[in-house]
C-alpha cells in the first residue's frame, strides 16, 4: 500500500513538481539525483552546510550529541569524508543500533552517556517516541503538535553524565558539531566550552515554543553561541504545529 500511495503521489502533478525541485536542489549541491543521496541530504540537513565542508579537501571530525538511532552520522559519513566520530547518546535502547553503524566508520567511539555542564549521573525521562527523550519533563501543551504518543513517558533512568571537554582531546579541529538534546543546549555548550574554540560549525536545533520545563530559549541559545564565537549561517524551514512554528535546525559557523 505504502509504495503504491508513493508511486502515485510521485505522477501526480505535486509530486513531479516536488521531485523536479529535489533533484534541482541536490545537482546544485554537485550530487547525484539519486533517492538514497537524497534521503541522506535530509537526514544530515546537508542544504545547510557551509561550502568548507561540503567539498572539504581533507576528512573532517564529526561530534554527533544525541546521536540516537545514528541517522544523522550514518548520512553524513555517506555525503562527507570523515576523519573521526564521537558520538553521544543515553538512552540504552538507541545504542546497539548506532554502535553497529559506528563499527562501519574508521576511528569512531561512542560515549554511552547525556552531556551537560557536569559530570556525574543523572535522569533521562524516556519516551515512546525516542527523539523526543530529555533530561527535561515534557510541556503538556507540546502534545498537540506531535502524532499521538510521541511525549508519552514510558520509563525514567539514571544515566552517565560527561561534559564534551572531559572526552574530546584538547585542540581537536572539529568540522561540525551537531547538537540534538531536547532543550538541554544551554548547559551541554557549557560543557564543551575548550572544543568550542577549535569547532568550525555547530547544527544545533531551535525551539520557537518552549517543549520541556525549563528548556532553552531560541533568543538565549543564539545569544549563547553569539558569545561563543559563532554567527547565524542558515536555518531550515520550520516544523509546524497548529498554532504556528515549534521548531528549525539551525547552522552556525565561526566568526572569521
């Protein structure tokens, strides 16, 4: 059923103008039109790197925080040549499945814990829908926006806590550090301060409306990376809910 819904959206005349346009977008990225690079386009927002990585000469490292299921490093190490990988992520259920795309990757090592200003232990609320996972509860005016269930709580656990600085080599160059914490960016930036300063671009994502308790503000996250030392490169068209914008990603570089 599935293939027939996509054979026939694709003939319909949205679907040829929509299949044109991706094709359009990813021969101006100098990539071959194909459905796997373009899942992998979207999977990594590629559209918004900056041209330094897209035809990087040399392989870059990677830090993927909230690595989850490991979509993103999975299509970046497809679309880009990386150097190394540090990936971070808590929820124990995620692990197993980003380990074994890790293992196809050349000097990758996973930190199975959260990120934060501390180091220590601390409580994940787990979801059903695992991207949606924070160290933070839930806003119960986020459930409109989402398909039913996605913030449903289904268990709580404590986890290791590690700050960036603590795990990655001082002075390690790092092209792009993608940031995926569910409203928690405030202090895992503030526990990377020292990798910061060697980091080239930072895709981090934005919320317009507050989805956890004590979440961080779009206005304070663009002030922090301000103070930082990066500027606003791109953002991405926004997801949507009934009442307006809830959320972009966002692609930061350093101020030359």
């Amino acid at each position: 059923m599935k293939s027939i819904h996509g054979f026939l959206r694709a003939i319909t005349p949205f679907g040829l103008i929509e299949r044109r346009r991706r094709q359009f977008q990813l021969s101006r990225l100098g990539l071959s039109p194909t459905p796997p690079i373009a899942e992998a386009v979207a999977a990594c927002r590629y559209d918004l790197w900056p041209v330094e990585l897209r035809n990087a000469t040399k392989p870059w490292t990677l830090v993927d925080v909230g690595a989850n299921r490991g979509d993103f490093t999975s299509a970046a190490a497809r679309l880009a040549k990386l150097e190394r990988v540090f990936a971070f992520e808590p929820q124990p259920q995620c692990c197993e499945e980003l380990q074994h795309i890790l293992d196809r990757i050349p000097n990758s090592v996973l930190h199975r814990a959260a990120v934060g200003a501390t180091s220590g232990e601390i409580e994940l609320i787990c979801t059903a829908n695992s991207k949606m996972a924070s160290v933070l509860a839930p806003e119960s005016q986020m459930l409109a926006g989402y398909a039913e269930g996605d913030f449903e709580v289904v268990n709580r656990v404590k986890v290791p806590l590690l700050r960036i600085d603590d795990v990655i080599p001082p002075g390690t160059k790092v092209g792009l550090m993608k940031i995926d914490v569910q409203g928690y960016e405030l202090p895992a930036l503030e526990g990377a301060k020292i990798t910061l300063r060697s980091t080239f671009a930072i895709l981090i994502e934005v919320n317009y409306v507050a989805h956890y308790q004590g979440s961080t503000t779009f206005d304070a996250l663009h002030e922090a990376l301000r103070g930082y030392g990066f500027r606003t490169f791109g953002i991405s068209a926004p997801y949507c809910g009934p009442n307006g914008p809830l959320w972009a990603d966002a692609l930061f570089v350093r101020c030359a």
